[in-house]
C-alpha cells in the first residue's frame, strides 16, 4: 500500500481507502455487526488507513460500529465522516434524501455528537455531506476554522452528490481550499473529475480529490452484469436494463486495461483513478474480504502507461462506441446542467462568482 497527503494538511490517507457506507446501513446488501467489523479489521490487514464514513448512514450506526472496530488502532488511521443531514429529527423513508441543515451551529453540534459515536477525541477529516453552495456561508466556513484550532478536526473536507451538489459546489471548495472533495469518479463518468482537475489547475489550489464509486457501482469489477442485475438486493436493482447492457460494452472496449496476473480490471479502475496527482485516496465498496484484498493491492500494481491513459480518454469521447445512452440521465446532474435547469431546481449548476459570505 502506498500512501499520500491530503491538500495542504499533515493527514495522510492510504491510496486506497473503506468507504464505511457499506457498514451500519443495509444499502448494499445485509450484513450482521460481526460481519462488518471483520471486514473493517481486514482492511486494516491489508494496510488501508482511510476510512470513510457518515453520520447519517445507519442514523449514526456506521460511526458507532467503525468507532467499535477500530478500538486500539484509531491512533495509526485515518478517520472521515460527514455532517449536514437531520436524521435526529426525521425518520428515513427508504433511501430518500433527508432533510439538510448546514449552520455553523449545526456543523458544531452534528461533529460532537460524531465524536461520541466514533469513540474519539479528534476527526481527521470532517466533510460537509452533499452541501449546497449557497449553504455554506461564513458561519459554517468559521464553524470549521473553529473546529480546527481546537484540534476536534485536522482537516476539512465536501462530500459532493450528483443532483444535489456538484459542480459550482467542488469548485468553491477548490478555491476555498478545502482539504479535500469527493466525488463520483470513475473510468464511465469522468466529466465531473475532470471539471474539478482543471479547476485546481487554474486556481494553484493544493485540493485533493476523493473519488468514490470506482466501479461504476460494479460494472468495472464485473460483479453485475445484464443477467445478475435484476437479482440485486440493494439500489442496483432498481436501475433501467440500458445501464447493464450499455455498462458491459463499455467494460469490453477496456479490456486492454488488464494485464494477465499483473493488473485485473478491478484494479485498473482505482489504478486509472490514482494516475491523476491530485488524487489522494479511492474508496471503493467493499463487499467481501476478497474485495479488499484485491483492491488494496492496486496501490501497487503497474501504473496505467501514458499510452493506456490516452486510449482511455479517446474511448471516453467517443462513448466507448456506444451509440446509446444507459437510461440514468434523469438519475444524475450533467455537466452542463441541463437536467438541473429542466427539473426547476434553484441551485448553480456550473462555476460562478464565488460565494459573498466567503470573499473576506
């Protein structure tokens, strides 16, 4: 495992992180506690040190259980989590998008109550959880300040969520020098990532980059395909039949990605993530002991050469041959923005002058 600093702070994450969504919640499948505590301590095995998670998954069962599992090793990882859902106040319905609340009082009082789940005295990454750019006014960004100088948070970063906070939203953290931002990212939807690379690279911030969902929610590990789709027994099970079919044609114009006994086409996808330097880490979805065991290892297998990166790219402009869409248009915010402005949802969609309240 190789290992990388995030932004301009001292924490160091492996190249490869958990992302604990996949523990205390039943999003992806059920799990008993014993199960998900045996996966986090293989994680640790395997020399990952990042560790993702949130308050609201499990309505603080997640945090609860890392908090649990990591007992004597919390001082040799690093732990992340997110704030800025009410689940205190409001049941979950389903999977369904929880009320918001992001103040600097807010930020405050949700970190606390994550430092007793977690069983810790300090967060090493506190992340505001899919915050809508006019949310985060000078009260938060001075709660944040705050929660730094008196040692409760090393650093700071913005978990991003397509159709509710994505690209007006990275790019104030970029300029704002947030720690880190996490994203959706993977070798099948590149355009975010790449908004956000070329963001750092106009404005010199230091900004990592997390991106998760490597896999395309498993197409790119082949764990789903157009015949087990549909036999899911988590949110995958739900997406149109286009996203199997035009998912496995992608997957085979990238065959050339994998290296017999070298690289599989599950590393490749993290491989092709952590080629970009402002990346500091990758979580993917754990589901077994052999994922990680996988996965972890594509820290170190070969880099993606300059040529393999090139193909990818011109693959990418031409949809990898595809001449259909996979029917998740109305499931995710474009670029452009086009999907936000048709739906009547009053948020920027692309860069804009920065925020008022943080211009001081």
């Amino acid at each position: 495992m190789q290992y990388r600093t995030l932004g301009d702070s001292d924490v160091e994450v492996s190249e490869v992180g958990f992302g604990a969504w996949v523990v205390g919640t039943d999003w992806w499948g059920d799990r008993t506690r014993e199960d998900s505590i045996e996966l986090i301590r293989h994680a640790i095995d395997e020399g990952i040190t990042y560790f993702d998670t949130g308050d609201v998954y499990g309505h603080g069962d997640s945090e609860d259980l890392l908090g649990e599992a990591l007992g004597d090793d919390r001082e040799d990882v690093t732990l992340a989590t997110k704030v800025g859902y009410d689940f205190y106040n409001n049941p979950q319905a389903g999977h369904g998008e929880l009320p918001k609340e992001m103040t600097g009082e807010w930020v405050r009082s949700a970190t606390e109550q994550s430092l007793e789940r977690l069983d810790t005295d300090y967060i090493d990454v506190l992340q505001l959880h899919n915050a809508n750019v006019d949310e985060v006014d000078a009260d938060v960004l001075e709660a944040l300040d705050e929660l730094r100088e008196e040692g409760l948070v090393r650093a700071v970063g913005w978990a991003l969520g397509p159709s509710i906070g994505w690209l007006a939203e990275g790019d104030m953290a970029i300029e704002e020098e947030f720690d880190a931002v996490q994203l959706v990212w993977n070798l099948f939807e590149q355009e975010v990532g790449n908004h956000f690379l070329e963001t750092i690279e106009e404005t010199g911030s230091a900004t990592s980059l997390i991106p998760r969902v490597p896999h395309s929610s498993g197409l790119l590990n082949e764990q789903v395909t157009p015949e087990t789709g549909h036999d899911l027994d988590d949110h995958r099970g739900f997406r149109p039949d286009a996203w199997y079919e035009t998912g496995w044609e992608k997957l085979e114009a990238l065959r050339f990605l994998e290296q017999d006994g070298e690289r599989t086409m599950g590393q490749a996808a993290i491989a092709y993530l952590l080629s970009h330097d402002p990346v500091a880490t990758v979580t993917p979805t754990f589901h077994t002991r052999a994922d990680i065991t996988e996965w972890a290892a594509a820290s170190d297998v070969p880099k993606l050469s300059e040529e393999e990166l090139s193909r990818v790219a011109e693959l990418y402009e031409t949809n990898f041959g595809v001449d259909r869409d996979d029917g998740m248009d109305e499931l995710r915010s474009s670029v452009g923005g086009e999907d936000i402005r048709a739906a009547g949802i009053d948020k920027r969609a692309t860069t804009g002058p920065r925020n008022p309240a943080s211009s001081d």
